[in-house]
C-alpha cells in the first residue's frame, strides 16, 4: 500500500507542476478516442434506432409491393395474408406516386399510402405532432416534414391540390427519408421521395383525377419474424410480378446514408491518434532531462526499476484513461446526432458496446505508452549520478554539417543544425504536417463531388443528406486535425527552444541577433514540413482514391497545391512567437543556468 501512496503523490505533484502539458494530453486522447467510439458505434445506433422505431409502429416483418394494379393484384397480395406463417396484416393498399410543393415553392416527388382513419393492427405510423389523417387533409412523414421546414397547419399542395398538413409521424414500414417509395411506377427503380398519408377516398381520388401512377401494396406480420427469407423464397413463383422488402433490408438501408460516415470517422481517429502521439512524444522528449533526474533521486533513496518504470508511466497512463473516459462519454451525447441525421427514427440511442469501450482504451494506452516508453526506458538505464547530473542531450558533432551550414544565411544554418540534431523529431514534424494536408485533400475530394439535390430536378432545393451529412462530419475531423497538428507545432517549436537554448545562447554571443534566432528557430519547424507538405499531396489522393467510388472527381491539383502552401505559411506564423520568446532570453541567464 505504502508504493501505490507514493507513485500517487509523485504522480499528481507531476500533473501539478505540468498542468499544461497534461491538459494537452487529456484532450488529444479525448479528442481520438471519442472520434473512434463514434466510428465504430454508428451500425450499432441506426440498427438500435430502427428497432425501437419498428416496436412503436408495429412495424411489419415482410412489405409485398407490385407495380401493377387492378382485380388481380389485388387479389394475388390479399391471398399472401392466408400464408400459414402471416399472423396479421395490413392491406392491401394503394401508393399513388406525385410531387409535392410547399409555400416557398420547394418541389419533391412524393408517395402518398392510402390509409383507413384507424390504423390497424399491423404498420400503426406514430404521430408524433398533431393527428392522424382526417378527410381532406394529409399527414407527412417526419424526415420528409423536417426537410422541408414544414409542422403542422402549414399547407401543401400535392399534384396540383391544395392540402392542409394535419399530423407528422414516423413509420418503419418504408426506409428513411428520403427512400420511401421503396419501388418506382410500374415496378421500375425509385427516386430519391418522401412519403404522406391520406385516408383512402383522398388517395384514390387524387390519383384518379390527376391520373397519377398507382402501386399496391400490404403489409406482413409473421409467426417468425427471422423467416423473412424463407416465406419470400415460398412465394418467389407467382403470376403477379411481387416485390418483398423485409424488416432486414429496411435496417440495412437506414445506414446507406452513414456509408461514408463510418470510414470518415474510423480513419479521421487513427490520424487524430497519430498526431497525438507525435504531440505527445515531443512533451515527453522535451521532459527528458526533467525525467532522468527525477528517476535518478528514485535510484538514490533505493527505489527499485520497476516501481521508477512504474512513477514513470502512471502519469502518462492516468491521463490517457481520463482522456478515454472524456472521449466516450463525449461520443455518447454526440451519436444519436451523427447516427440519425434524418428524423425518421425515434428512441434512445443505445449506450456503447463493451467492445467499443475495450477497443477506445486500447487506443489511448497506445497513446501514453508509445508516448512515453523510450524517456522512460532511457531514464531507467542511466546510471544514478549520470541521471542526477543530467543536462540537455548534446548531438555528435557533424563536420560535414558545419561545411555545408557554413555556406548559408545565419537563421537558415541555425535552422538546419537544430534539424539536424534531432532527426527523428523532424521525421514526427514532417508527419504532422503530412496528415494535415491529406486530411484537408480530403476535405476538398468530398466538397468538389457533384451532389444531386432531391428536388424534381435534381436542384438543390432539398440537399442530399448524405452529402451534407458526410461534408459535415470530414469537416469536423479536419478542423480537429488542424487543432492538433498546431498544438504540436507549437509544441515542437518549444521543445527545440528549450533544447537549443544553450547553443542559442553561444550563438548570441557570436553576434546573432534575436531576430536570426526566432528566424532560426522557425526555419528548423519549415524544414521539415516542407518535404511532409510535399509527401502529403500523393498521400492524400491515394487515401481518397482507396475508399472513393471509380467516378469520383479529383479537386483541381492548384487547390490541394495551395492547401500544401497554407500548412507551411501557417507553420511558419504559428513558430513565430514561441520562437521569439526563446530568442528574448537573456544569454547570461541561459548560460549560467546550464554551467550550474
């Protein structure tokens, strides 16, 4: 008990003289592993959300829909309610297929169902704002209603006859808005719809008056609702040509608008937990001396390896695990936003799964771990008077270096050298830098998509959904990577000012201004992330290629040219006032600090 006392105490008087640096890493892991939860959890939601919305409606199990009419259809779709296996059902009804046009003259196609004024036992649509269909008026679909901006006592006018909206209500019978027709005139394919109701005399009396295309339809209830398949299969020969959707493939088509979500999310958490691992890895480095010579006062009161090993990586650890408990509970009061983004659906978005919780943790301690071994590795093997005499690490000494940075303006050789010294932090810079230019190609691939509106004429009246819904989200990701990547580069920018502050320090004395130095200081940031610019163009239209359809359209190669540019000029303004800072220090300061 007396070890566990301890590390805790090391620990939090760590976090308190570190507040920072702890902040930074709480949010960086919150920020991926919320990223993640949310990618992995989207099925999970949509199928949650169907089911609860099919138990409120009593959705049916099996929809037969035949693009023809008349006697025999009729009769062919009342004749599968005396399946052995049907336990109730709905129908047959009629679909009449029309356009709607609202106030503000917004157009769309809609597929009007002809309904009783009861609804029966079997596909029972919930109202969720005023009533349920009365004569001469009609009720719209909520998803539909919401994307028109219409509620209820606006009015409508549907192939040309005025109509008040007398109710909203969902329905799990059809897909979601805006995939309610379910199957076009005549049996064809459908377009992009939404769905009213009308009490059946309104239904077949606007499709006979306007003569309208009309379709059947009845709804099924089975003794086994698993057996979807095999009741259509028993039904497959028949004279009427019959169509079945059954409550499987409705749930599977409520996520093909989140078909993009979900890599967007999934890949966007694995560059946000990069980029915190670079981030982090350079608070780590730059704590490295910090490090040692605390693990060196371990050694000396006779602390053993495993419990320095122990003080060590606990801070790192704790604070990845409060970032990943940030993150969940942060992706738990964002889903049902992402996972619904029509409003066809109703209920609770269910909590994350066990595997998603496991998988998010295995994230963040990656995160602190990769973070943080190797200081921590280094810290263990230095001797005990080395760790408690530690000074900032000292490069080895490069002549052909000094031949070449010799040739070059003062704040271009200090740059080069300070790159030169820390190799593999320019490697973590370049990237950086690299991620964030292929997240914003990205970006720019899905804004440069042609996106057809659900309008009658493919206009922009009503957006697509998908589109918006996917432009939003690989925004949001963007923006969180940009957050990051300049929370590292001033992190990186720091560190080598804290680092090189000795050499700095030589440098002034020799005649360097404290403009060549913050000159300087910015250069060994730009030097990296000039090739990591570079790299990020191929990089970024390979990503987007991999998971892009064949006719996907590329952005203008200027445009991602430009973006590359933008990460440097930013780079270079983000450096500049750590950089100036680090320059301003007194050198007899800094030089009496590090000969003490």
């Amino acid at each position: 008990m007396g070890s566990i006392v301890l590390v805790v105490r090391l620990v939090l008087a760590d976090v308190r003289r570190h507040q920072v640096q702890a902040a930074m890493l709480l949010l960086a892991v919150a920020v991926a592993t919320a990223t993640m939860a949310l990618g992995l959890s989207l099925r999970g939601v949509s199928d949650a959300l169907y089911e609860q919305t099919r138990a409120a409606t009593a959705g049916p199990d099996v929809v037969a829909l035949s693009g023809d009419t008349g006697p025999a259809v009729t009769a062919a779709l009342a004749s599968l309610a005396d399946d052995p296996e049907v336990i109730a059902h709905h129908g047959p009804y009629r679909v009449v297929y029309a356009d709607l046009t609202t106030r503000d003259s917004t157009s769309s196609p809609v597929v009007v169902h002809g309904f009783a004024d009861k609804p029966g036992t079997v596909n029972r649509p919930l109202v969720t704002s005023g009533h349920w269909v009365r004569p001469g008026g009609t009720v719209l679909e909520r998803g539909f209603a919401t994307a028109l901006g219409i509620s209820v006592g606006d009015h409508v006018t549907i192939a040309g006859l005025p109509y008040p909206v007398v109710g909203i209500a969902v329905t799990a019978a059809t897909s979601i808005y805006p995939w309610a027709a379910q199957i076009g005139p005549g049996g064809g394919p459908s377009d992009y719809t939404g769905l009213a109701w009308m009490t059946r005399s309104d239904a077949r009396t606007l499709a006979s008056s306007q003569d309208l295309p009309v379709t059947s339809a009845v709804d099924l209830k089975l003794r086994d609702p698993a057996a979807t398949e095999a009741f259509r299969e028993a039904h497959r020969v028949s004279p009427i040509r019959i169509n079945f959707h059954s409550w499987q493939f409705t749930a599977k088509q409520d996520m093909v608008i989140l078909r993009n979500s979900q890599p967007i999310l999934v890949v966007g958490s694995w560059l946000l937990s990069f980029l915190a691992i670079t981030g982090v890895a350079a608070l780590a480095a730059g704590r490295a001396v910090e490090q040692t010579r605390r693990a060196g006062l371990l050694k000396a009161v006779g602390a053993a390896p495993a419990l320095i090993a122990t003080v060590l990586l606990t801070e790192y650890l704790a604070l990845a695990l409060a970032g990943d408990a940030l993150g969940l509970v942060i992706a738990r009061l964002t889903v049902p936003a992402i996972a619904s983004p029509t409003a066809s659906r109703i209920g609770d978005a269910a909590g994350l799964t066990g595997a998603i919780v496991a998988a998010a943790t295995v994230l963040a301690v990656a995160v602190a771990v990769l973070s943080s071994l190797r200081p921590t590795l280094r810290a263990m093997r230095t001797a005990t008077v080395t760790a408690l005499t530690a000074t900032a690490h000292q490069p080895r000494h490069r002549p052909w270096l000094t031949a070449l940075s010799a040739l070059l303006p003062t704040p271009l050789l200090l740059g080069l050298r300070l790159t030169a010294r820390r190799p593999g932090r320019a490697v973590l810079q370049a990237c950086s830098t690299a991620t964030t230019v292929v997240a914003i190609i990205a970006l720019l691939t899905l804004y440069v998509q042609p996106e057809r509106g659900y309008g009658l004429d493919g206009s922009s009246a009503l957006p697509n959904l998908r589109g918006e819904h996917d432009r939003r989200l690989m925004l949001a990701v963007t923006i969180l990577l940009i957050a990051l990547a300049v929370v590292n580069t001033i992190t990186f920018t720091w560190t080598t000012a804290m680092e090189a502050r000795a050499n700095m320090a030589v440098a002034r004395t020799l005649g360097a201004t404290p403009g060549q130095i913050s000159a300087g200081l910015s250069a060994a940031q730009l030097l990296p992330a000039l090739p990591g610019a570079i790299a990020g163009i191929p990089m970024g239209i390979a990503l987007c290629w991999f998971f892009s359809v064949r006719n996907t359209a590329a952005p203008p190669f200027a445009w991602m040219l430009a973006a590359a540019l933008a990460i440097l000029l930013a780079t270079a303004a983000l450096t500049a006032l750590p950089a100036r800072l680090a320059a301003r220090r007194p050198v007899a300061q800094t030089l009496s600090a590090e000969t003490a």
